[in-house]
C-alpha cells in the first residue's frame, strides 16, 4: 500500500463545486469562516493551498458532508516528489487566529 497523496487542484475544484452547490458566494464561505477577507477561500478553490484541519472540519458542516468527501487524492504519484508541496503547506497556517506562530512538520519524502 502506497502513503496516500492530497490532490491539491482536485481539492481545489471539489471546494468550489460544493459551494455553488450550496448557492453559497466566495464572501459568504469566508465570513462563516471568520475570515476578514475571502482570499484563503480563493487560494483554495485554485489549489494554491489547502484549507487547515480546522477549516476543513468547519467546511465540512457548512457543505453538510463528512471532511473526507472534500479531499481529493492523487490518483498517479510523480516519479520525484514536487516541491512545490512545501510552499503549498507553507501557506497553510496565515489564515487561522492563534496559528500564526504554530511549525508544520512534514514527513520526509522517501523514493520507493
């Protein structure tokens, strides 16, 4: 069994296509997510970053469906592992109060 992979622009697509489900606006998200501004509901909808386990929890009651149903997961993994995963995770913690000082650790990345 193979470690599985978070399909960023998947998920991306998945947050988007939920919200206009729910007849909801980009403003409206953000506002039940306490945002000040929309634009960490933007980066998500174009799979620039992934939204925080505690934003992917509160999504998940907003679009009434478990957290796992907004995940998408990488059907092919990549010969070498992106980088661009880093900056990605990197972004993760700017828009949550109380995590600004907070590290991520990520697992090391191994060539099977």
């Amino acid at each position: 069994m193979e470690y599985p992979v978070l399909d960023v622009k998947a998920t991306g697509a998945r947050i988007r296509e939920l919200r206009r489900a729910n007849h909801l606006k980009v403003e409206e998200v953000a506002r039940f997510m306490g945002f000040e501004s929309a634009q960490a509901v933007y980066k998500w909808q174009r799979g620039e970053s992934l939204p925080t386990v505690d934003n992917l929890f509160a999504l998940s009651r907003l679009f009434a469906i478990p957290m796992d149903e907004i995940l998408r997961e990488k059907k092919e993994r990549a010969e070498e592992p992106s980088l661009a995963l880093y900056g990605v995770m990197a972004g993760l913690t700017h828009h949550v109060p109380g995590w600004y000082n907070q590290r991520i650790v990520f697992r090391q990345f191994r060539r099977v």
